[in-house]
C-alpha cells in the first residue's frame, strides 16, 4: 500500500474524537491524535478554554516538545523570558526544557490547538488534575514530565 493509500484509508475511517472535562469550570481537552495513531510521533489536541480558565504556571518538559496553535480567542504566552499576546493563527512552540506558561485574561474563552512532539500519551494525566487533590498534583506532575521551576527562572 503507497502512503496516499494508506492516507486516504485513515481520512475515510470515522475519527473518534475524546473529549476530556478539565473540571467543573467548563474547559475541556479534544484528543484528536494520540501516539498510537501517530507511530508515537505526535500527539494532537484541543483545548477549549472556558471563560473563567486562566492556564498553566510556568513549566517545562524533559521528554517532548509542544506547539500551540489559537484557534479561537486570545491567550497569553509566556516563552521563559516576556508574555506575549496570541490571536487567531498565531503560533508559539516550546522545545523540551523551555519554560512556558500561558494565562488567558480576556473574559471569553479560548481555543488552541496543541501538538507534542515526539507523541506522549497525556490523556491520564489530563482527566486526573481534573480531581487531582494538593497532595496528589506533586506526585502526577512528576509522573507525566510536567515540571514547574522553582528557582526563578
């Protein structure tokens, strides 16, 4: 079977698209590609950002990459150094180990794609903070490469 055989045979197959409830503020995650669908090269979402959500605090990651991409809405980015204000088609990328963050302060919501590169399975954890306790988060950040930097950078 040729690549465009193989393209077109996954494009025809009805996508079963998860949907992740972050809570009960009303966001949610879209799981459109996961790393079995991807060979583990990329995991693919959509976060729909309620209007009361504000974002993650700064973090890093040691095992992936991830690209955003704002469907809808403004959001906030932060790249390590300067915040900077996202539109419609704007596009920011963070390398395994760069700090970053986004906050959303406008009050509608949000949408933004998320690409991760190489493919991690993000599912479990994304479903856990959603009833996650204090005690819990240190123990589930660490678990899925989620890393907050505490030495002011």
């Amino acid at each position: 079977m040729t690549n465009t055989q193989s393209i077109r045979r996954y494009s025809e197959q009805p996508q079963r698209i998860r949907t992740i409830r972050l809570g009960a503020g009303g966001s949610t995650i879209e799981v459109l590609a996961d790393p079995e669908q991807t060979s583990g090269n990329l995991s693919l979402y959509r976060w729909r950002l309620a209007s009361s959500s504000t974002g993650p605090a700064p973090h890093f990651h040691t095992t992936f990459s991830e690209t955003f991409i704002v469907e809808e809405g403004e959001v906030d980015y932060f790249d390590g150094r300067a915040w900077r204000t996202l539109r419609p088609g704007d596009t920011a990328h963070a390398t395994a180990g760069d700090i970053h963050a986004f906050r959303k302060e406008h009050a509608e919501g949000a949408t933004l794609l998320m690409a991760l590169s190489p493919g991690v399975p993000r599912e479990e954890y994304f479903a856990a903070l959603a009833t996650a306790d204090e005690r819990d988060l240190s123990r589930l950040h660490e678990a899925h490469d989620n890393h907050f930097p505490d030495d002011g950078r």
